[in-house]
C-alpha cells in the first residue's frame, strides 16, 4: 500500500484514507452492513486511514466504526473530531473550551471503544475560546495517551500559526478538489512552511465529479446536498459545464472521473492525503485505484485551465454554515 506521511508530524498514513460521515448520515440511505464490509476491507488491504466525528449522526458513526474495527485496532489510524454540535433546527454550536476538549475526547474513546485517538481534529474553531487554550487541552490529552496527534479543520491561516505554535499540528483537514481550491493561495503555503499536512475530504465533490449527478432528482429527497448551494438547480446546471474536460483526460488515461479527479489531487503533493467517503466496496476499491493513474503536465494543465479557483458556481456550504470556516 502507498504511504505519505502528514507534513512533517512522523504520522505515515495510506496514501488515500475513508471518509466514513456519508455512512450514518448526510448522503443517501444508511446501510450499516454495507458500511462496515467496506471499513473492514479497508483493513484487510492495508488502507485503514479512517475518518469520522462526534458530529456525524450526533455519535453514531463513532459507534458503527469502533464496531467495525473491533478487534483490529492495531491495523487502523483512527482520526475524529470534535466541537461541530449539530442543532435540531440544523444550525451548528462550536465549542472549543478545554472543559468540553477533554468531555468530548472521553465520549469519543467510549463511542469508538478504544483508549487512544490516532489523529484528533478540533472540528471547527470557536470565535469565542482563544486557539491556545483549545489546543493546549488536546496537548493535554496527548501527555496522558489518550491522542497521538493533533489537527485542525477549516481553520484559518492565523489560527494555523498560533495553534501550532502552541502544540506540534499534524494536519489540517478541509475541503480541497478541482472545484474547491480556495486553499491554495494562503493556508497550503502555511501548513507547508510549518510541516503540517493536508487532509484533503471531498476531493470528489461530494460526488459531483465522479460525473454520475447530473441533476437533482439523482439525489434521494432527504439528501443533505440538496441544501448545498452548489447543487441548486441553476448553481448545479452551470457546474455541468466544468465536466467535460475531466471526462476527456479520464478517457485519455483509462479511468474513470472520480478516479481522475483523485489523481488530481495527488498530484498536488506527498503531503496531501485525499479522504474520499463511500459506503461501497466497488466504489472503494475504483478510489483506490487512482493511486496508478499518473497525470501528465498537460493533464493538470487541461484541468486547471477549466477548474480555476472561484469559477464553481456556488458556496461550498449553506450560508450560516460558512461562517464557520476559515477562522
């Protein structure tokens, strides 16, 4: 299996982990069988990066992962996060106050039914809790083994500074794909001037580019991108346009476009671990596979010519839910 290791940090991971959210949540129907078959084969290749949060399904898909992985800790690199507390009416409270670290990290442990987290996130830095004070509460759990490394996600070229100046930080996990590059210009240059990786989630597009939704009704009515600006019908119309060249540099090396796409992002540095989600063992395996796809100068070339940074039309996120990035 390909490695790469986190920035500097010693944390060697597969070169491509498992999103596991879209197994409890968000993203079409569970199918808890189905999830667990695919962590497990995840294992069983050598590719156990694994990546959930307290947040998806309020805990739940803790649960299923520490069930799936129970009795092959030893052969994983769990990675969660915390402070993302989703609401009924949808919106989100972050909190970052060393109090709830330390409550959060122990409801954590018991929900994955494990005694240490390999790479622990602060899910979404809180405006109101100064980032040493948060981060000097995970460094506290790394003194007494419950956490091996820290990381950050969707945080700010500031806060990177200042927390890592704090405590060692491994990696910064966000959204990075051909149609989300806004970290090229100031947080990619940071979190590699001080040795931090990339752990790079929706590197597909939440689906889009694998090229099989094309419309709306391809996503089943409770399916939380239907609330994502980007998937509005006129927003969505717009971005089938970006497709065709990734169709034509996929049919050129024999692959498919998620496998292109994922190839894409390799190709933007030894540092960069894509965390692709998926449910399916198929689809896992066609992820996989993007690790032999090599794109060529005149690939990128192609590909960045048509996915600039800033031309997909619509926010990553809902509204309120962009205010909580980039802090």
């Amino acid at each position: 299996m390909q490695t790469r290791e986190f920035g500097k940090s010693g944390l060697v991971a597969p070169a491509i982990g498992l999103g596991c959210m879209g197994m409890s949540t968000s993203y079409g129907e569970r199918d808890d069988a189905s999830s667990t078959a695919t962590i497990q084969h995840a294992i069983d290749i050598g590719a156990g990066l694994l990546d959930t949060s307290d947040a998806y399904a309020n805990g739940v898909n803790e649960e299923l992962v520490g069930k799936a992985i129970a009795g092959r800790r030893d052969k994983v690199i769990l990675c969660t996060k915390f402070g993302n507390i989703r609401l009924p009416d949808g919106g989100r409270r972050i909190v970052g106050t060393p109090e709830y670290v330390a409550e959060a990290c122990d409801k954590s442990l018991k929900r994955l039914g494990v005694d240490h987290i390999d790479l622990y996130y602060q899910h979404r830095v809180d405006p109101d809790t100064p980032i040493e004070e948060t981060v000097g509460a995970m460094a506290r759990l790394v003194e007494v083994g419950k956490v091996r490394y820290l990381g950050l996600s969707e945080a700010g070229p500031e806060t990177i500074r200042r927390a890592h100046a704090t405590h060692p930080i491994a990696a910064l996990q966000s959204e990075y794909s051909l149609w989300s590059r806004h970290i090229e210009d100031d947080v990619l240059p940071v979190i590699r001037e001080l040795g931090i990786g990339l752990a790079a989630y929706s590197p597909l597009g939440r689906g889009f580019l694998s090229g099989t939704i094309r419309k709306p009704t391809d996503l089943i009515d409770k399916d939380r991108r239907h609330d994502h600006p980007r998937f509005f019908p006129e927003n969505m119309a717009r971005n089938l346009h970006l497709l065709p060249v990734l169709e034509e540099v996929a049919a050129a090396r024999g692959c498919t476009m998620a496998q292109a796409a994922l190839a894409w992002v390799l190709s933007k540095g030894e540092d960069i671990v894509p965390i692709p989600g998926t449910k399916s063992i198929a689809r896992y395996d066609e992820n996989m596979a993007a690790l032999n796809i090599s794109l060529d100068d005149a690939d990128i070339a192609k590909l960045e010519s048509v996915f600039q940074p800033g031309v997909t039309a619509g926010t990553r996120y809902p509204e309120r839910q962009m205010t909580n990035v980039g802090l």
